[in-house]
C-alpha cells in the first residue's frame, strides 16, 4: 500500500512551475535557453519597500504576529481598498497569507464540502482546479472563446450554473490571457449571479495594477448587491515585484475570513513578520513606479504581439493586461508538421530553437501556448527571432 494519499494522486505538479525548472537545469547544463515561461516581474523590489523591510529586521520585528496578518498591515489593506476600489472593510474582513496562492487554497479548504462545484473558466490559472480538487471540491471548467477574448460570458455563466455551485472563480487581468473584465462585462455577470443567491465569487485581482490601453480596472465586490458574497484577492508579488516575499491578502465576509484564520493557525501560522513590514510600505509608500513599469510592460507586450501577428501560422489578441499572451499554434498541429497538440509544440520549440513557453492545454484550453514577456527587451528580440525561425521550419 502507497504511502502517498490517494487525494494527492487527483492533483499534478505545476506545470508552469516545471517550464521554469527545465528552463534552469537546461541553462545550467550549457544550453543558451531564453525562458518565458515565469509568472514573476522582471523588475527588483523597490528600495523604499527593501528599506523598510531592512528596518523590521534592526528593530527586532522577528517574532511570530497574529496568524491572519499584523493590525498595521491590515490597516494599510483596508486603506489600499478604500483608496483604490471604494470599498470599505474592517479589521476582521481582513486575511494575510503566504502569497495570494495561500489565501486562496485556504478560502476553498474552508468552504468546500465533497462534491460542491467550483466554476472556473478556461484557460485559466494552472493551480485552481487542483486546489479545488484537494479541497474535495469539483472543477467546473467553461471553455472561453477567442471572438470572446477568452472571457467569460452571462450566457456561459448561466449554463455552468447548477445547485452544487458554491464559488465562481474570476480573474482579472487573467493569468495566462492578460485578458481584463470591463466594467460593463463585469456587471453583465452580476446580473446573473444576483439571481443565484447561494453563489460566492473569489475574485483574483493579483494583477490589477498592470494594465494598459486606459483600461478601467473594476472588480465585482464594486457592485454593491455581491460585495457580501465575494472574497477578493490581492498582493503585492506582482505589482510590487515582491513574488518572493510571499504576501497576499484578501477581504470579504467575516464567516469565511475568521475560517480561513482557522485553517491557517493550523498549517503555516503567520506570514514572515519582516514581509508583512515591507508590505505595509509597499502599500502605503509611493506607487509612482508601477506607472512606470506598466509602461515598459506595455513595449514589450506591443512588440511581441506585432513580431507574433507576423509569423505565418500563428495569431495572437492584444491583451489590456497581466504581462502575458496567448498566441494560437493550432495550424502547426497538422499531419504535415507531425505535431498534435499544443505541448508536442512547445517541447519542439524548447528542443530545436532553445525558448521554453507553456502550452495552452495547461490552462485548460488546447491549441495556444502562453508567452510571459516579463524580461528583458534584448531577450526578448531574440526569442521572437527564434520562435519565427522555428515556425518558418515547420510550414
């Protein structure tokens, strides 16, 4: 008899985090390989924010905090949501976790009972439907379209919709799409769940700050008959280029933040109290910089789109946000190349011309591959320089 629980074996390693580790052991073999692959920020963590976190250390802030985050964080949280959002929250709607992936593997093991249904639309981030799954759960999956722009649409929602459905996963701007819900989009799915009062939405709001295009970043606990029903989450790994520090946080209602408290007395206890410091300025300290990071995103993003809309076979949406896209591959998966799927694709590409991407199917939809232009310009010429190549092989 296997050690390993049985509940493990439902689940599979990160895919995302496994084109990461290739990419390293690749490189460290000798092999020139360009990795865009990473869902992290190129960026270092601003000065002020290490300073402050430098400071925690010198003041002897190394002693365990409350489990569910220290007051002063939690003050510049509430702070962050009114500012930003218009919302208002006290002190116990309030959670700190390990990173937002904590905050959201705790919220679905406290709420999910064996068999409830959590709706996620596709592609979507690699780890929700496995932590769905560890929790006892059921991944509801709705395919989003292209003509869509891989977003989920009230027509879809409704169908997904049956008396098992607990949560409705939303995320905006979307890991892998880069895809962000208007406003309009947003309430357009409010007015189905309104109607579906047992619903409770998990909006994953990580990637709020890189936007681009004048795009009106609005989350759904903004519309003001969902806020009690929604559990939002947010960070500062990717606006702040913290991914390291492991901080997210979310806020919502008090049964399910007091459960997730709970849940995370008995695990990881509290977040690294020099973390937690450094939060609290990156929250509270200047934000000039994320303008200027977005705009660099922004370049990048404009050149790769354009050098991948100019490859023969392959076609790619502009997305308005995230640091991502998703091309399609779906004419190279023909008798002619001898590829099949979306992953033959990117295990080529990654062995003839040496550029580890992720392929599509990862996210729960086949045929594209998703390209993080989260590194440098230089790198990035040369990665679409090489992926051109290939493909030029391949037709």
């Amino acid at each position: 008899m296997s050690i390993i629980s049985d509940n493990l074996k439902r689940i599979k390693p990160s895919p995302t985090i496994a084109v990461t580790q290739k990419a390293r052991e690749l490189r460290a073999a000798g092999k020139d390989v360009i990795g865009l692959g990473a869902g992290e920020p190129d960026f270092d963590t601003p000065d002020n924010i290490k300073d402050a976190a430098i400071k925690a250390i010198k003041d002897g802030d190394t002693k365990y905090t409350a489990v569910d985050g220290t007051l002063e964080l939690k003050k510049a949280i509430i702070n962050k949501f009114k500012k930003e959002n218009n919302l208002d929250y006290s002190i116990d709607q309030i959670t700190v976790g390990t990173g937002g992936k904590q905050v959201i593997y705790n919220a679905l093991m406290a709420t999910l009972n064996k068999g409830d249904e959590v709706i996620i639309p596709a592609p979507f981030w690699v780890s929700y439907p496995d932590m769905v799954l560890l929790a006892g759960g059921k991944p509801k999956i709705v395919k989003c379209k292209e003509k869509d722009g891989f977003k989920l649409t009230p027509k879809k929602l409704k169908k997904a919709i049956s008396k098992k459905t607990k949560w409705l996963i939303l995320n905006s701007p979307s890991n892998p799409t880069g895809a962000g819900y208007t406003k309009d989009e947003i309430e357009s799915l409010a007015k189905v769940l309104i109607k579906n009062k047992k619903i409770h939405i998990l909006s994953d709001d990580i990637y709020e700050h890189i936007k681009y295009d004048n795009f009106n970043f609005f989350t759904i606990a903004q519309v003001s008959k969902l806020k009690e029903r929604t559990l939002t989450m947010n960070g500062v790994s990717k606006s702040y280029a913290m991914t390291g520090w492991r901080i997210g946080y979310a806020a919502g209602p008090k049964d399910i933040i007091k459960a997730i408290g709970k849940i995370q007395s008995q695990s990881t206890s509290n977040p690294s109290s020099i973390s937690q410091a450094a939060a609290v300025e990156a929250l509270n300290g200047t934000q000039s910089f994320i303008n200027e990071r977005s705009d660099a995103f922004k370049k990048r993003r404009d050149f790769v789109v354009n050098s991948l809309n100019n490859i023969k076979g392959i076609s790619c949406l502009k997305p308005n946000g995230a640091f991502y896209v998703f091309p399609s591959c779906k004419k190279f998966l023909s008798k002619k190349t001898k590829l099949k799927t979306d992953s033959e694709f990117v295990e080529k590409l990654l062995e003839k011309a040496n550029v580890a991407v992720v392929q599509g199917s990862a996210f729960g939809l086949d045929g594209y591959f998703r390209i993080s232009y989260a590194t440098s310009m230089e790198k990035l010429k040369v990665a679409m320089e090489r992926i051109k190549s290939f493909c030029e092989n391949l037709n």
